[in-house]
C-alpha cells in the first residue's frame, strides 16, 4: 500500500463517516478517506493520497 503514497486515484464517495470525513473506493477497490462533507457523496473525485496502511488509504482532493 505504501507504493499508492503519491500518486492521484478516482474515488466513488459513497459513505459521511465521523469527523468530517468521507468513505469511497478507488477503482482497485482499496478504501479511501478524505476530509469533506456529503456533497461529495455519490460522485468520482481524483484523490492524492498522502498516507497509506494496511486496511485503508488517506488522501485529499486533488
């Protein structure tokens, strides 16, 4: 997972998780959170990600 650290992926929002974060998939299927709100619910936004372990990706709006 280390190796996603960087790079930009499209991820489906699909869950308002607590903390003002959001829940989705990349197109490989890895979880990936981000800081937002529910707008991005539903939608495919390019992500950075900037932090990666074993079960999820953390990342930013690109």
């Amino acid at each position: 997972m280390q190796a996603k650290v960087g790079k930009v992926y499209k991820v489906l929002f699909e869950e308002l998780k607590s903390e003002g974060r959001v829940a989705g998939r990349s197109d490989d299927g890895t979880l990936v959170m981000v800081k937002g709100s529910e707008e991005l619910l539903g939608k495919i936004v390019d992500v950075k990600i900037t932090f990666a372990n074993i079960t999820q990706l953390t990342g930013e709006l690109a």
